[in-house]
C-alpha cells in the first residue's frame, strides 16, 4: 500500500509544482506543514522530507548483475527553542529499499524507522559568541570530503557527539569529541564503544580567502573487525590538514585541501597524504557557465608486507560525486583528474556534464569504493594502473524550497586494471528522484 502511494504522490507533486510555479508562495495544499507549523507558539517548529529516489545499477562491481531499485527516506523533525539559549531537537528516520533484487535490505539501502537526531544546544545569551551541542547529530566539516552526513545515502550518517562552536566574525573554531553511529536495521542505531573521532576545525576568513586548518584524531579498537582499521588491528590515526578557498579578483575560483596522516595501524606504523585542487571560471551570461578543472590524490600501500600503511584513509565523508557521480572510486590509493561545467539557466535548473579517468596511486594495493571498502587488487602490481574513465551529466530543479527535482546518467568505462582483475563490465547508473519538504526553514 504505501510503495502505491509513493508512486502516486511522487508524480503528482512534481506535476503540481510545474502548475504552481507562477505563485509568490506555494499553496497550502500542497505544503499543508506550513500554515501547520506557523500556527504552532514561535518556539515550536516542526519540519522534515519525503525522498523517493529511482535508480539502476548496472554491472555492479564490473559483473554482469543489475538491479532496479526505488529508495524511500522518511524524516521529521521537531524543533524546541523555549528561549534564546536553549533548543532542543529530535529527528526521527525512516529509509527502505523496494524491488531489488541483488542488493540486501540491510544500511545504506534499509534502516527501518530509527532515531537520526537527538541533542541539545546551549547557545552564548549574550552575543551569540559560542555554542555547546551535546547528543546526536549531524557533523559535516568543510566540504566534507572527510567528515559529513553523506546524505545521498538512503540513511546517511550521524554521530553521538559533544561539541563547541566559537564564532567571530572572521573566526571560527570547532572542537568535538564523537562515536560515528553504526547503522543496523530492526534496532535503535548506537555507536561502537572505543571507535571515536576527535578534532579541532578551524576557519580564518579574510576579503577573497578562506582557510580552514584542522586536525583529526581517530581511534578504533583491535578487537573488532571494521573499515575503520580494515582488520590489521587497533587503529590510532591523526589528519593534519587546511583547505584553501578564494577567487583571484573575478577571474578564477580556487579550492584547494591537502592532508598528511600519520600514526599506527596496528604493528604498522601509518604515512600517507591526499590532496584535491580545483580551478573554475565562472562566465556572466545567459547560462552562467562555470566551467572547471580539477585532479585528486590519495596515497596507497607500495609494498602490502612493509610494516608501513600508507593508504590514506577518507575517514567518514560525504563521498557523492566528489570522484565520478557513479561512486565507484574512493579518495584512496588513487590518482584522479577530472574536467566539466555547470550551468544555471535560471534560478531554478542546474545542469552539470563531467569526464574523469582514474589510475591506482600503487599497483599493488586495490580499488576502493566511494563507501571506502575495498573492491578488487592485483597484489603482484601486473594488472596495470589505468582503472577507467567515466562520464556524467545530471540536472536538478528546486521549487521555493519545497519540492526539489534530478535526474542523470552516468557511465564508468573500464580501463587496463579493471579488465584485467575483473569480468570488465563497464558500470552505468540512471537514476531518478524527488526530495519533498513539508516546510521551509525560513517559515519561523
């Protein structure tokens, strides 16, 4: 009954936003939430979204498997501020997986009704100079290329956490000690005692620059088997490093983020690095094109029985098309370069078209996935290094905040190392879907 009505509802908003779009402010039939919430006393707010997404994925792992898949993801929230100082919020989730086939009913796919959020806030009375989050919650740092929600995840990621915000208006500082949560469907999530994150994150702000240094300790028990210590034993793992955004006057925008992690893994002592550079030129015209260039570099493990690990490790991001929108390639042992545009042809549509190829940092160590896991290695270094190429093209549509359309396409084309350790199957994803919010967050 409920897949029905999602495939009823799913098309009618999307038709019924298209009908409404010439209205100042959308009508209460079809976000019913807001005149629900604006009713409610000030410090009361209630909001939260409906995502269906329709996706393939074709050739899973360079086999010749597919599955057709619809992904439900249900969340609302409530939000309790009785006073400038103190707020608190509960977030409930419900995600699951229809008519797959190959894929299991187990997170990412399937994590049945669940606790998301759950923390207070304790902010400065005064002039709003700090604030204290203690509970469950959201972390998302920088550009999250190591620690974020990773929301195209049909459940995404939370973490039980104590931290405090400093903020200034050039200054900011972040410091928090974490458990990231670990998904298992049928219960109430809990974090892995003993498998924390800890950090300071900062941001100096200046006219056209941005640095964020940070640095990142993470630990995780031996005794347990996880991709945080990829079994080899206890983990005790520190990231040291800064992201550089700015514009060089109103010709180029840079980004830039460079990592060094060293510590033991556990026999093994831990040296590796990773960096992202990206160039853009934005063009003021019609279609606002931003054309841009960019590459990225993980280290990976040259000899597998040195006692040094060098394979950088991606930590916990929110890896969605930070290397290829298909996901197949983490940020480890790998080389990237990659090029495209996007474009804006009005205040609504966003269109962007990528090409990638990808090589392994070390011919030795394997192929890891956008999750981190790893797929498949020639541990002899005889199957080469060219892993494939891939390219991409998507567009997504937002109306007033409330309905949020995509859609896209892409295809990773196997290369050297792929056809050589796997059946070489080139990897295709299609995929379709609508975010539906039940209120906006400027409704109070």
């Amino acid at each position: 009954m409920l897949l029905r009505f999602r495939w009823i509802l799913v098309p009618v908003l999307a038709v019924a936003a298209v009908a409404a779009d010439t209205d100042q402010n959308p009508p209460d039939w079809i976000a019913p939430a807001i005149p629900l919430d604006q009713s409610l006393p000030s410090w009361i707010h209630i909001s939260g979204q409906y995502r269906s997404r329709v996706e393939r994925f074709g050739n899973i792992s360079f086999k010749p498997v597919a599955d057709h898949h619809d992904l439900s993801e249900l969340r609302v929230r409530l939000t309790i501020q009785p006073t400038d100082w103190l707020r608190l919020v509960g977030e409930t989730q419900d995600a699951r997986v229809f008519l797959n086939e190959h894929i299991a009913n187990v997170p990412p796919y399937q994590d049945t009704f669940d606790i998301r959020q759950a923390y207070v806030q304790f902010n400065d009375p005064g002039e709003s100079l700090f604030d204290i989050v203690v509970g469950r919650q959201n972390l998302a740092l920088g550009e999250e290329r190591l620690v974020g929600p990773s929301d195209w995840l049909n459940q995404g990621r939370t973490f039980d956490l104590v931290r405090l915000d400093l903020h200034h208006a050039r200054f900011g500082l972040s410091l928090f000690a974490s458990s990231v949560v670990v998904a298992r469907d049928g219960v109430i999530d809990h974090h892995l005692e003993g498998n924390n994150l800890h950090g300071a994150y900062g941001s100096l702000k200046f006219t056209s620059l941005t640095i964020e240094p940070y640095v990142l300790w993470r630990v995780a028990p031996g005794n347990v088997k996880l991709s945080e210590n990829a079994g080899r034993g206890a983990l005790n793992e520190v990231t040291v490093g800064a992201r550089i955004v700015g514009k060089v006057r109103s010709l180029l925008e840079y980004d830039v983020e460079m990592d060094k992690q060293t510590g033991s893994l556990g026999p093994d002592s831990i040296s590796s690095w990773a960096g992202h550079w990206n160039v853009a030129k934005p063009f003021d015209v019609r279609l606002q094109p931003r054309p841009f260039v960019e590459a990225n570099y993980a280290s990976g493990t040259h000899d597998p029985s040195s006692r040094t690990w060098s394979t950088f490790d991606q930590i916990y991001p929110s890896s969605h098309d930070k290397l290829g929108f298909a996901d197949q390639v983490g940020w480890k042992n790998i080389e990237q370069v990659r090029t495209g545009v996007a474009e804006s042809p009005g205040h609504r549509w966003k269109f962007t078209e990528t090409y990638e190829s990808f090589w392994l940092a070390s011919a030795r160590d394997a192929l890891y996935t956008g999750s981190g896991a790893p797929v498949v290695q020639s541990l002899s270094g005889t199957a080469g290094k060219h892993v494939g190429q891939e390219l991409d093209a998507w567009a997504e549509w937002d109306w007033r905040k409330i309905i949020d359309i995509g859609f896209g396409y892409a295809r990773f084309f196997t290369g050297e190392f792929l056809n050589r350790v796997t059946p070489g199957k080139d990897y295709n994803y299609p995929f379709f879907y609508l975010t539906y919010h039940f209120t906006r967050e400027e409704t109070k």
